[in-house]
C-alpha cells in the first residue's frame, strides 16, 4: 500500500502547573508551556509532537511562542501533501527554508514520526531500528532547595518510585553556599543513592577549579556542564584534572557539536535531547558519534510532557549507545497529565510505552483545559 499523504498540520500552546516551583540556574519555573504539534495523514492517523525548552528562552533562544510561528508559518507548507514516509527527505528540506530553530524542528518531526508509526500500526521504536530494552534507569530532579527540603524530596521519591540517582541544580546563588548546600545533602543521605551536579553552563574555569574538587571529594558522581557550552578547552581541562565524570549539554546541540567535544576529549558522557538536537534523525547521528568515540550517552529532557517522553523512550530504547540511564522524570513533574495512559515510572526505572506510535494517547478534555486561549 502506498504511504498516506501529511494532510494537516495544528498546533496549540498548553500551559501546564507543576507540582513544585522548578530552579534553574537563572530560571525558576512554576509551569511548563508546552507547543503541542498535531500531524494528521489521509488514512485517519494522528500523531502528536512536543515543542519543549527547559525553562524558557534563556536556555536555547527559542520560546512556545516562536516555535509555533515557524512550524505554523515555514515548516508546514514545506511538509502538508508529502508522502509520511518520506521523513528524512522532509526534515533535509526544511533546512532550505529555516536555519536552526532545532526546538521547533524537533517538535514537528516527532509528531509526524508518530503519525507514521500509528499509521503502520507499529511502534515508533520499529521506524528506529527497533527496541532491545523495555526500561531506562530514571534520574530525578531536585531544582534548587533547601537542605532539609532536599532530604525530604529524596526520601519521598526513594520510598514512591525507588529512584535511586538524583540530579542537584547549581549555578544560581554564590558557588562557596551551593557547594555547602550540596555536600550536606550527599552526607545526610549516607551513600543510599547517589549525586550528580548540573550548572547549566554558569560557572567561570576559576570557579570550577576551585570548586569542582570539594564536590568530588564529598561523594559528587557526574558534573554536567560546569562551564559554557563554547568553551571546550576548559570542558577538557575538567574532565581530564578533576577525577569525576563529566557531561556534555548545552556544548551538544548537533551532531558537529558532538564531534567537536570528541575531537577534544572534552567530556566523558553527551546529554542527548531530542529537542535541542532539532529531533529523532540528528539525536541518531549524535548517538553513533559518540558511541563510535567511546563516550556514553545519556537520555537527557527538556522537560516535555507525556508525548515527547513517549518519543525520547522510543529513541533511548532503540539506541544501544544510550547506556548512562536517563533523566525522563517531565510528566511526573507536571501536576496533572493530559494523557489517557500515564507513562510508567517504578524501581527507579522509566518504561517504555506499549502500543502504535509513542504508546500514549490524548486525553482531549485536559488538553483543552490547559490550552492557553
């Protein structure tokens, strides 16, 4: 059978409450605006995308706002009346009409990889090279919190998902106070689980030599990116002086960002977001870039709600190179889901969704509920 033809493109932008107020290094979040991308196929399939950034426009310049008018405006008339089987022909096309914009990209892309898989009655894993793994390892997120808030946060996710590694913000407040802060928590819990830092970019060469040290020795087991996302020369000075793993984020946006950190010996681990990396195709690309090198990869969010999670699930699960856990906590972060079958989080483990596509389907009362009017 011929493959159906991408009649339809919609978007919408949701707002949806969190559970708690979420701190970046210079962000604090109380709610996610999500772009919520619908591509629809001649046959009656549908699938859904996510236009997602961390926090807002300080993280990757794009916002909801400005990804819904490149997808509704440039990326739609490029994609409405092409084959859906022809994925990998649209997204090197929309490179003619939009520079970057890898957010927005991303968030299109998935929707129509979605479509397609459903359309085929598949998972999206299948159009991936298929599983080899049902569940992930899940890290999860403290933001920026007091001690006593921390503890009480970690024992509660230990005693209701049992995870078991925890991700600390830095890079907000005065590096010699975080750095207390975070050494503290690491004690008080005694080795049960462990630490790993994230700085979003934040910290000086000085700052990170002086600092850096101080977490290693109190028990820290994963520093990611301390210093900004240009400057590999530092990035390798830490990851080669320091003794801890380090990750690469905001210095991996594409895969010649990937080969870059590689060519420098500039990180131990690459943080692989499908949204900042403009999607499924160029999150493949990276993968096998480092993996080929030696590196490990993580499966890394942005945040995204039940549909992106669903897709990043689909891509860790299909890529062997993802081999440090990941950090797909987004729907459990949120306060109310808009789904009508949750994704599965327990044993310190993140499952993979069963079924057509990414596995999650739209629970349309709530997404018109958050739907920002």
């Amino acid at each position: 059978m011929p493959a159906p033809i991408i009649e339809a493109i919609e978007t919408r932008i949701l707002d949806v409450p969190l559970i708690r107020p979420h701190k970046f290094a210079t962000f604090t979040a109380n709610e996610q605006p999500i772009l919520l991308v619908q591509v629809k196929l001649s046959d009656g399939a549908t699938g859904f995308g996510e236009g997602v950034v961390p926090g807002g426009a300080w993280w990757g310049g794009e916002t909801v706002e400005t990804m819904q008018a490149i997808v509704e405006k440039y990326l739609t008339p490029a994609t409405i009346g092409r084959k859906a089987s022809e994925i990998s022909g649209i997204v090197h096309d929309w490179e003619r009409h939009v520079a970057n914009m890898r957010f927005a990209k991303a968030a299109l892309e998935i929707a129509l990889f979605d479509a397609y898989a459903r359309s085929l009655n598949i998972p999206l894993a299948d159009l991936l090279g298929g599983k080899f793994r049902d569940s992930l390892d899940c890290t999860w997120a403290l933001g920026v919190l007091p001690l006593e808030q921390a503890v009480a946060e970690v024992e509660e996710r230990i005693a209701s998902h049992g995870h078991q590694s925890f991700k600390l913000k830095m890079g907000s407040g005065d590096p010699a106070t975080d750095v207390s802060r975070i050494a503290e928590l690491v004690d008080a819990l005694e080795g049960r689980v462990s630490f790993r830092i994230d700085i979003n970019a934040r910290w000086d060469r000085l700052t990170s030599l002086r600092f850096l040290p101080v977490l290693a020795e109190a028990g820290v087991e994963l520093f990611e990116q301390p210093t900004p996302a240009d400057d590999l020369d530092t990035l390798r000075e830490i990851t080669q002086r320091i003794g801890v793993p380090v990750m690469a984020d905001e210095s991996v946006c594409s895969p010649a960002d990937a080969l870059a950190v590689v060519k420098k010996q500039a990180a131990d681990v690459v943080a692989i977001k499908t949204t900042k990396l403009g999607g499924l195709i160029e999150s493949k690309k990276t993968a096998a870039i480092a993996e080929t090198a030696g590196l490990a990869c993580h499966g890394a969010t942005s945040l995204e709600g039940p549909f992106g999670t669903a897709a990043s699930l689909h891509f860790c699960a299909s890529t062997p190179a993802v081999t440090y856990g990941t950090e797909l906590f987004g729907p459990m972060l949120l306060k109310e889901t808009y789904v009508e079958n949750d994704i599965e989080y327990r044993d310190g483990k993140v499952f993979v969704p069963e079924g057509p596509g990414t596995g999650v389907n739209p629970d349309w009362d709530q997404i018109d509920k958050f739907t920002r009017k």
